[in-house]
C-alpha cells in the first residue's frame, strides 16, 4: 500500500497558505489598506468553501449520517479532518483481516507490442485510500486556480504599485506558486489516470520533475505578463480577462450544443437537474480558471459519461500554445508602450526577453515530457514530434495564398487545343495547306 504522500503534500499547502493569508491581511489592516485586506481574504476564504463542498461531494457526506463530519467542514477543518482519516486508516491497514476484496484488471503498458492483464486484489482500506487521494488531488486544483493564482497575481501587483517586497509577502507568493504548480502537476496526473483507466500506470520522477518545471516556467511567465500589464493599462486589462474567462467557459457548453446530446443525467443520482447544472457550471468555471492561466490537460466534454475527453488532441494543443505566445507578447508590447516611472530603473527590453524565453523554456520542457517522460507515450497513435509537424503542415496550407488567376488564364491561353483563337488557328493553317496543295496540282 502506498504511503499517502500527496494527501499530506496538499494539507500542508492548504493550512500554510491559509494562515499566510491570514496574517498578511491582517498587516494590511494595520497599514490601512483596506482594500487590500477584503481581497487577499475574499482569495482565500473563497477556495477554501469550495475546497469544502468538493470534499463533501466526492465523499457523500450529505446521504450520509455524519452530522460532526459535516460541522468540521462548515469550520473550514475539513482538510484536516480527511488527513486524519487517511493516516489512520494507512495505519491500521493490515492489522484486521478484511472481510471481502474487490478484483480490479488492469493492463499493463505495451511491451513487443503485446499487452498483457493482470488482476490485483484492492481490500476495503486500499479502496477507501484511493477515494481519498482522488479528493484531495480535485481540492488542490481547486484550491490552486480559484484561489492561489488570483492570489499571487494580487499580492505581485501590488508589489509593483508599491515598489516594495516584504518578508511575509514574498514568503506568501513563493507558497501561491507552489500551491498552483502543484494543482497543475496534479491535473496532468488526473487527466492520465482518467484517460488510461485501463491501463496500470506508473510515473517516474522524470516525469514528475518535467511537469514541475513546465508549469513553473508557464505560470510564473503568465502572471507576471497579466501583472505588468494590468499595472500600465488598469482599465483594459478587465477585458483581456474576461475574453479569456468566459471563451473557455462557453466552449464545452457550445461543443455540447452542437453535438444534440441528451442532458447529462448519470453525474450523481440524487441530484436534481438543477443540480446537475450547477454541477456542470462549476466544473467549466474551474476549466475556464486554469485554462486562465495554463493549459488545461483535462478537457471538457460534457456529452462524455466520464465528462472528459479522452482523446489526445494535438492540434488543439498547438493552437493553445500558439495564441498563447502570441496574447503574451503582445501584452508585452504594450506594457512597453505605456510603461511609466515605476520602471524607470528597470531594463524593458531584457525583461521582455526573459520572459519570452521563459515561456519558450516551458514549452520545451513540455515537449520532452510528452515525447519521452509520458507514462503512457507508448499508446499515442502519433508521438508529439509527428502531431506538431502535421499541425505544421495544416497550418501552413491554411495560410498558402491562392494561385492567380492571371498566371492561369496565360498558361490557358499557351496552350493549344484549350480555346477558340487555338482552334481557328489551326484551320487557317489547315486551310493554307490545302490551297497550296491545289496550287501545286493545277501547276502540275
């Protein structure tokens, strides 16, 4: 049995970033900054009630009868209370006998082409484990796109308009970032495991270490563009969010629109279809929060029994990064326009540099890890170096000027037998020879 490190990992996150919070609002309270303190509370007391609600969905705390369970998560201690669980239950795993196991088949990955199954027994602790490092892997991508990357895009911003780093803040924002790399390494976790159920997955600390630096490298170059953006342009950088917001959130609504699949009935049976609704509209509200600030490894399909789209799609991939790059520079561009005196002492043209080769950097350790470091690369039906070369191609047949139309009308024109001047040409020469043939009879 596995020791339930990510469980641990994710409650550490959570109460120092909470605390952290805490105690810098408070600062800002002493400083007078009231505006500063509703915002770095409303950050965190937001993710942290849907960290909550999430918990107690996934564990079906309401059809069940755990009135103190359900007390502890409305004190916001429903992490802690779930770490606890899970500590004793790996604790006392194998010490009683368990009633009945359930057999689990599982695949193993191709090897010489072949794939062979094999059946594992999953005893009643072991199941329960499982349940418990699924919920807490949703609740850190929770708590890492709707709390912890607004929350270091504020408190950076505010470093910006006060040209101040201090201790606690610094300490704050490097805990923010970690809180999102790790939501992000687990979504890239998830979205395997979700795409290849089938399969007994196994992932090596290179593949961890590629996804560690990729989203790094990606997150931090996002939030710092939307930050020195929004500190020369405050007023127009309201709309770049909510472009980028509400396109990710109405493109898995439009794609199911347009498929004419029945509403989605199977999420959880005692749920209303309003429930289900409101369901559904938080799980695109979450997809749109971290395509907001990365690219979502879990796609959306609503019309999908599972809810995700299994597919491994590279042209959607390659667009991503594309505009990506394309809204980042451009951002750049502009901050280098409008910059003012706050950054007088700073060299504009390097930092734009940087973080544009920052970006490129992610999206190279991005690359090594789908073509080498991927669990499951053995499965693709093309290897990313083949999918962006066809992307590639695509692309550039898209943007291949028409051949004109004079060039063809000229080759038409050359060429003999295609229009009527060919044709009466050819009768007239016809015709002269046949008046020289009668000439040279009658002479005859």
């Amino acid at each position: 049995m596995k020791f339930p490190g990510s469980v641990l990992v994710s409650l550490v996150l959570f109460v120092a970033e909470t605390a952290a919070a805490v105690c810098l609002s408070g600062a800002y309270r002493a400083a007078g900054d009231r505006m500063w303190q509703w915002l770095t509370l409303l950050f965190a007391l937001l993710p942290c009630a849907l960290v909550q609600l999430s918990l107690v969905f996934i564990h079906r705390d309401v059809s069940r009868d755990r009135p103190l369970v359900l007390l502890l998560h409305l004190l916001q201690l429903g992490p802690i209370v779930r770490c606890v669980e899970v500590f004793y239950i790996y604790f006392r795993a194998g010490r009683v006998e368990e009633p009945y196991v359930s057999i689990t088949k599982k695949r193993q990955m191709p090897k010489d082409g072949y794939s062979e199954e094999i059946e594992k027994e999953v005893g009643q602790a072991e199941g329960k484990l499982c349940t418990h490092r699924s919920a807490f892997s949703r609740a850190s991508v929770i708590q890492a796109f709707l709390g912890s990357a607004p929350q270091l895009t504020l408190q950076l911003y505010i470093c910006v308009l006060q040209q101040e780093i201090t201790a606690a803040r610094s300490i704050f924002m490097v805990l923010s970032l970690l809180s999102i790399v790790y939501g992000a390494l687990r979504c890239n976790i998830l979205a395997i495991k979700i795409k290849y159920d089938d399969y007994d997955i196994s992932v090596k600390p290179a593949a961890y270490l590629c996804i560690f630096m990729w989203r790094s490298f990606e997150i931090a170059t996002r939030v710092t563009v939307l930050v020195l953006f929004s500190s020369v342009l405050q007023i127009w950088i309201l709309p770049v969010v909510l472009v980028n917001f509400f396109g990710f959130f109405f493109y898995p609504w439009i794609l199911f629109w347009q498929s004419k699949s029945p509403f989605p009935e199977n999420i959880e049976k005692a749920l209303s279809r309003v429930g289900t609704t409101i369901v559904l509209c938080l799980l695109t509200f979450l997809y749109a929060g971290i395509n907001m600030f990365c690219w979502s490894a879990v796609q959306v399909k609503l019309n999908d029994p599972d809810l995700i789209n299994k597919s491994q799609n590279w042209y959607r991939l390659t667009v991503y990064y594309m505009l990506r790059f394309i809204e980042n520079a451009f951002l750049l561009l502009m901050w280098y326009i409008y910059k003012t005196d706050v950054y007088l002492y700073v060299c504009a043209p390097l930092l734009v540099l940087q973080l544009l080769i920052s970006y490129c950097m992610a999206v190279l350790f991005m690359l090594v890890f789908y073509q080498f470091c991927h669990p499951c690369k053995k499965l693709f039906s093309s290897s990313i170096s083949e999918g962006l070369l066809s992307c590639f191609k695509f692309l550039c047949f898209i943007c291949k000027p028409p051949t004109s139309t004079i060039l063809t009308d000229k080759v038409e024109v050359k060429c003999p037998g295609n229009t009527d001047e060919a044709r009466s040409s050819s009768k007239t020469i016809d015709s002269q020879k046949g008046i020289s043939h009668q000439s040279v009879s009658s002479n005859a």
